[in-house]
C-alpha cells in the first residue's frame, strides 16, 4: 500500500516526514499525488509579531461591527460614568460632614440678613430704646439742670420802663413762624432798598485802626487778650474782635477805605476774584457785609440801617424791650445735643428751621452776638460730642471728623442760599477766672469755625465766632464739668439780613 508523507521544513531538524490521511477514492479518478506543505519553524520575535496583527486584527474587526454585537465593551465604557452618577447621588442623599456644616452655615446667614431687612434684631433695637430713653431723660433735664435759654441765666439788668406790661401777654398769643418770610412778616411791610456797597467813595488807607478810637457810653474796657477786647456792661463781661483774621488768610489782597461819619470798609479780594466787603461803624460794630461774586453779583450776609445806630453813644441791649420768651415746641425742637444724632439728616431739618418767635426788625452782628434774648428767637445745636483739653483751644485731631455730619448740613444750606450765616458759640465750665474763661471761649469757638473752613470748605465770611465764657452754663455747678465746655452752633441769617437776601 502506497502511504503518503507531508514534508515540513524545520529550521534546526532539516524535513521532517508526517504521514498525511489519503484522499477518497473514485473508482474513475486517477491516483495523484499529495502537495508537499513545506513549513519552517518561526523565532520568538517571529511569533510575537504574529500574534500582535492576529490581535489588532481583531480589534479591526470588532471596531467594524454594530455596537449591538459588542455589549461587553459598552459595559466596560459606561461602568466609570455609572459609578459617578451613583457616588453623585449618594453625596445629595447622604452629604459629607464638612459640606452639610457650610451649606448649613451659609442658609443660616442669608435668613438672618433677611429678618434683619424685615425686623431690627432684637440687639439692635435695644440698644436705639435704650438711647431713646436716655435722650428723653436729658430732655427732662436733670435737677441741676441751668435754665433753657440763655437770657434767663442773665444777671438781672435795668428795664425800659412799660417793657413787662402787656407785652408778654401778646408774644404768647402768636403762631410760631413757619419760615423766614412769616418771621420777618412786619419787617417786610416796608422793603428795604439795599443799594452796592460800593456805592459809597471812601479814601484808601494804608492800615485799619487797631484799636478802638472811643468806648460807648455805659461800657468800660477791661483787658485786651490776644488780639481782643474784652468790655464789661449791666455787670456783664463780652470779648470782641476789632478784625475777624480768618477772613484774610490766602486773600490775593486787603484793602481799607474810610467812609463818611467815621465808617470804614474792608475789602478782602479772594484769589478767584470774589471780594468781602464790611463796614463797621465808628465804634468797629459791623452794620454791613456783602460777598461779591466774579460776576458782580451782591450776596447779603449782613445788613443794619444805622441811621440810628451811628447816632446811640450808649450800647443797650435790644432785647430789654422783648418780653421773655415763652416757648410752645418741644425742647428737643429748639436744642438739638449732637450727642443723640443718630442720622446726620437731623442737623440739617433743624438748622433749616425758622426762628421760634417774631423778627421785629433786622439787628447788627454785635447786637445778636452781645443779646442772649435776640439769638433766644433761633435754635441752637449743642456740640457737646467736641472734646476740649482742659484750659486748651485746639481741636484734637480724632475730633474733628465729628465735625462732619453739622457740615454737610452747613454745606448744603449754603447752595440753596449763599448768604447764609451761623454763629460758633464757644462756653466753659465755672473752674477758673471769669475774664479768662471768656478769653478761652472765644478762642475754641473760633478754632471750630477754622476747622470748618480747613477741613469741610465752608467759607469764613458765612461764619461768625463770639465767646461766651462760663456766663450761660448748661448744668449749674460750678465744678468740672464736661457738658460746659461746649460749642454750639446757630443759624441767625433771619435775625441779621433782610429776608429778600435769603429766599
């Protein structure tokens, strides 16, 4: 029997004979031979690289059919993405200690911004009642408490004779002024014809007169302190100034002309052009002042006829001829103590308010500076919130940002009315002599009208200084005390300028 061999080819044995199955046979086919398959053994690189293409092969293959035909791979693509949708939903249901503890603190921090929007905390308003009483309190005035106005805590003076008559009986009987204009209501029955205050020709002179030429009648001169006068009348002491300094600082020039019947005028020339214009009697009492603009516009500060007033030789207080004032607001409408400020809106609406009583006619600066009846008729704004060094003037620099609030509302007054006007009171306590007390005052009312100007731009001409001394104290002691040592503030435009030059 014929047996056929496959030969395979081996790289190290040389051909290898296998024995081969014979195909079947047909009875009509003739026999042939087998192939003979040569194979060759493969090296490790060889198979190795074989079995690389076998598997990208396949690979090439799977990548070619349907993604149905392939539900492992998409298992294994989807099982990352399925795991975190998974840990994501289990993070909400169940959040992590330090996650859950900030949302918690966040939420609680937005609902307590909205109850305080809705509703003061409880903490807040507290403390505004507790303010609120104590205001209340003080408006109560306390047992030791000095008299509200000023002109009751006078020593008694002498009377014009029928002064105590009828008189108090009819001011009782008025409406409280609702603005200037209703104040000035029988002033006005006569307008004013207020001509330039360079009307007049006068002579140049080289130097003002320093010092007073002649005293009035029923004043006697005491000291000169620093630059200032101090005089003593109906047993009373009052400091003057023949020349207000802060007006001339950075002016471009100062002049002075004399006038008929021993007047003189100042004219102090502003870098930008604007001129302040003052005239002052022969006893150095200003009746005129008058802030002229670049365009030759005249603004009205103050304005007196002094056809009468140039002829009195003896100085006497216009408001003997008043009765006392009798009151009919609240006190806390009349005196405003800057240490209940709450909203600096408040020194505004006061300062803004009209005098409490009739302006029976327009009165001199140094009447309403020496009168405590006259400036009686204007509210007053008690700075107590300033705190002096004791037997010092100057201002502390952590203090005069309180300053702040009170000249904002100045500020604002002034551009609804340039010929606005305020007078910076300064008083101390009872500690220490009489005339140097008055000396001290008016040096601190006249540091807080400079801070005004230095720090919060309010111009000097619109402010005017008297210092009071101890003669008008707020609570009647004559120890240390702190409330004494104030500064106030008034707006008395109504009392010293006609009402056409203020509305």
């Amino acid at each position: 029997m014929k047996r056929h061999f496959r030969i395979v080819l081996g790289a190290a044995v040389g051909l290898t004979l296998i024995p081969a199955p014979l195909p079947a046979l047909s009875r009509d086919a003739q026999p042939r031979a087998a192939p003979l398959i040569l194979a060759q053994a493969q090296s490790p690189e060889e198979e190795e690289l074989l079995r690389r293409k076998k598997r990208e092969g396949a690979k090439r293959d799977e990548q070619r059919a349907p993604r149905a035909e392939r539900p492992a791979q998409r298992e294994r693509a989807e099982r990352p993405a399925a795991r975190e949708r998974e840990t994501v939903k289990r993070r909400a249901a169940e959040p992590e200690p330090a996650i859950a503890e900030e949302r918690q603190k966040r939420r609680k921090e937005r609902e307590a911004v909205r109850q305080r929007a809705a509703e003061p905390e409880p903490a807040i308003t507290e403390e505004r009642q507790k303010r609120r009483k104590e205001r209340e309190a003080a408006i109560r005035r306390p047992e030791n408490a000095a008299r509200l106005f000023d002109s009751a805590k006078e020593k008694p003076v002498r009377r014009k004779p029928g002064a105590e008559t009828d008189q108090p009986a009819r001011a009782r009987a008025e409406r409280l002024p609702e603005s200037d204009a209703a104040a000035h209501a029988r002033a006005s029955t006569n307008p004013v014809q207020i001509g330039s205050v360079l009307s007049e020709e006068g002579r140049r002179i080289e130097r003002p007169r320093r010092e007073r030429p002649d005293v009035p009648e029923g004043a006697e001169l005491v000291r000169e302190v620093n630059n200032r006068f101090i005089f003593q009348t109906n047993n009373t002491y009052f400091i003057e100034r023949p020349r207000e300094e802060r007006f001339i600082i950075d002016a471009r020039e100062v002049y002075y002309e004399e006038l008929p019947r021993s007047r003189q005028r100042e004219v102090v020339v502003r870098s930008d052009g604007t001129r302040i214009v003052t005239i002052r009697n022969r006893w150095g009492d200003v009746v005129r002042r008058v802030k002229i603009l670049p365009d030759d516009r005249e603004i009205v500060l103050v304005y007196v006829e002094d056809d009468h007033y140039d002829e009195v030789l003896e100085w006497r207080d216009p408001g003997l001829d008043l009765p006392p004032l009798d009151l009919d607001i609240p006190v806390r409408d009349y005196i405003l103590d800057a240490e209940w400020v709450e909203d600096p809106e408040d020194y505004y609406t006061f300062l803004d308010q009209p005098p409490v009583e009739q302006v029976e006619r327009t009165y001199s600066l140094d009447e309403v500076r020496r009168s405590a009846r006259i400036r009686d008729k204007v509210r007053r704004i008690d700075l107590d919130i300033i705190n002096f060094e004791f037997g010092s003037a100057q201002i502390p620099e952590s203090e005069i940002g309180k300053l702040q609030g009170v000249a904002e509302a100045m500020q604002r007054l002034l551009k609804e009315n340039p010929g606005e006007t305020f007078l910076i009171e300064g008083h101390t306590d009872a500690v220490g002599a009489e005339v140097a007390n008055l000396a001290l005052s008016d040096q601190r009312a006249e540091a807080v009208a400079t801070a005004l100007t230095n720090v919060f731009d309010i111009a000097p001409e619109n402010m005017e200084t008297q210092g009071y001394g101890e003669q008008y104290l707020k609570v009647e002691t004559q120890d240390p005390e702190r409330e004494n040592r104030r500064v106030a503030i008034r707006r008395i435009t109504p009392l010293i300028a006609p009402v056409a030059s203020s509305e």
